[in-house]
C-alpha cells in the first residue's frame, strides 16, 4: 500500500486483559489479598457474590496465589521455538489420560482453588468484559497507530507482543526481548505509550 507507514512485515500481537492473569487479579480485589510486589488496581471490580473461603489462611492464599501468578506469566516466555515430539513422548501422550494430558498442557493455567470455592465467576466475567478495548474503532484511531514511529523502534528492538493490564496509573515493564507489559492508562495516553516505545 503505497504511503502506508507501517512496515510490511511488522507484525505485533495486543494481548488486552490476558484471561488467566485477570482472573488472579480480579480474586486477589476480591478476596482482599495483598501479595507484595504486584501493582494496584486502576480500578477495583464488583465481588458480586465473591467470599474469600476461611481456609486456607490469609497468608497461605497469598503465597499460593504468588505461585499462580509466576506460572501464569510463563505464557509469555520468549523460547518459541517449536519441538517436534519423538517417539517416546508420543507414546507417552497416547497412553496418557485426558485429565493427565490436561494437567501436562494447562501447566500455565490457574490452580482450581481460585474458582472452586468463594469466586462469582459471572462477576470475574463481568469485570473482564469491561476491560477490554473497542476493537471496533478505526485503525487510524488505535493506540498503536497514534504511536507508530516508537512502535517501530520498539519492534526493532524485538518487541512483537504488548500486554496490557488493568493497573493503576502508568507503569511500563519489559518483560522479555519480545514482550512489553503496560498499564492500560499507558497504552491509552499516546505521550506515555510513545515514551514506554521508545524506552525499549
């Protein structure tokens, strides 16, 4: 496309609101935990009828839930290099049972703690939907557009995958050579997302 500004084989990936890692934050409002580390929320979602069970302890939820959140985070991994699988581990996966295969393949997904016992899920959903951007907007009007000569720098640098998350404030984190971590108050304001770019 002539006087097309985006590089033709620029691709980035969006990811607004990665479903298992919003589903630890909204449990975490919810429930009222306070893992360290991980920022606040820009706003905090509905319980609806949420109730933080009596056991296992305050305490125990929390170091559990900062277990959950590392291992959701390995998603977003930089290897993606792909494994061809020998013999072995084939017949490893033709001997293996359904539960077994999921436990094998869903290593990133949250423990069932979370929505077994004290979590509204159609409030989890709810908050969920509310996060996440009008796809319908023209593409001239989309943060990335707005921003585009950081957005080449920063797919120069190895950035292809920008995650966005419904944290308080500004806050930008490189997570990886490829992956870039974003408030959504930062992708949303072209000044700090054109300064988070070009930072990388």
């Amino acid at each position: 496309m002539p006087g097309n500004p985006w590089p033709h084989d620029m691709t980035i990936t969006v990811e607004d609101g990665p479903t298992f890692l919003v589903d630890l934050l909204f449990v975490r409002s919810v429930w009222e935990l306070n893992p360290a580390g991980v920022p606040p929320l820009a706003r905090e979602p509905d319980p609806g009828t949420s109730t933080r069970p009596w056991r296992p302890g305050v305490e125990d939820l929390e170091r559990l839930w900062l277990i959950d959140w590392q291992r959701a985070w390995t998603e977003f991994e930089a290897d993606r290099s792909v494994r061809i699988p020998d013999a072995v581990v084939l017949r490893q996966i033709a001997d293996s049972s359904d539960e077994e295969l999921w436990d094998a393949f869903s290593a990133r997904r949250p423990s069932e703690l979370w929505y077994s016992a004290g979590m509204d899920r159609d409030a989890a959903n709810r908050w969920r939907m509310s996060l996440a951007d009008d796809h319908r907007r023209p593409l001239a009007e989309t943060p990335e557009w707005q921003a585009l000569p950081a957005l080449i720098h920063a797919w120069q640098q190895g950035v292809d995958t920008i995650i966005q998350l419904p944290y308080s404030g500004h806050h930008v984190e490189r997570l990886n050579r490829t992956h870039l971590l974003v408030s959504q108050e930062t992708r949303h304001n072209q000044d700090l997302y054109t300064d988070a770019l070009a930072g990388v």
